[in-house]
C-alpha cells in the first residue's frame, strides 16, 4: 500500500466513524423520545423497542467504524515497520 492510499483510507475510516457517531447520537435522542413517550403513556412500548434496537445497531455500527479507523491507522506503520525489518534482516 502506498503512503498516500494509506492516508485516503484512514480519511475515510475517520469519516465514516464520524459519522456512525453521528447517527448513534441521533438514535439516542430518538431513543429518549420513545422512552418519555411512554413513560407519559402517549406511545407505545412497541416504538420504545424499535428505538432501542437502532441505538444498539448505531451504537455497533460506531464502535465497528472505530475499530476500522484504528485498523486504518496501524496498516501504513506496519507496513513501513515490515519493510525495514525485512531490510534489516
């Protein structure tokens, strides 16, 4: 991988967990809407678990985007490491 298709991955690694925080930001607050709705019994528990179930999956898709970055991050140094160790042998 060259440097500069390393530093387009991690931009986009870094986008993407931008911006699934984002969406888990938004589910949270859908989440707490739901959840006054029916804790003021205008809504239904059915809404309230639909709302919990995209905040789970936003919550997942933040953390799977995070993991990507990280990976993202670590791929260019590896590989810059391998070469020089492979030199140094």
């Amino acid at each position: 991988m060259t440097a500069g298709r390393g530093r387009q991955c991690l931009r986009a690694s870094l986008s993407a967990y931008s911006a699934a925080n984002a969406l888990a930001a938004a589910a949270q607050t859908t989440f707490g809407s739901a959840l006054a709705s029916c804790r003021n019994r205008v809504g239904s528990t059915t809404d309230l678990n639909i709302a919990q179930t995209r905040l789970l999956q936003a919550r997942y898709a933040s953390t799977d985007a995070y993991s990507t970055a990280l990976s993202a991050a670590a791929t260019p140094a590896l590989a810059a490491g391998a070469g020089r160790w492979r030199s140094w042998q």
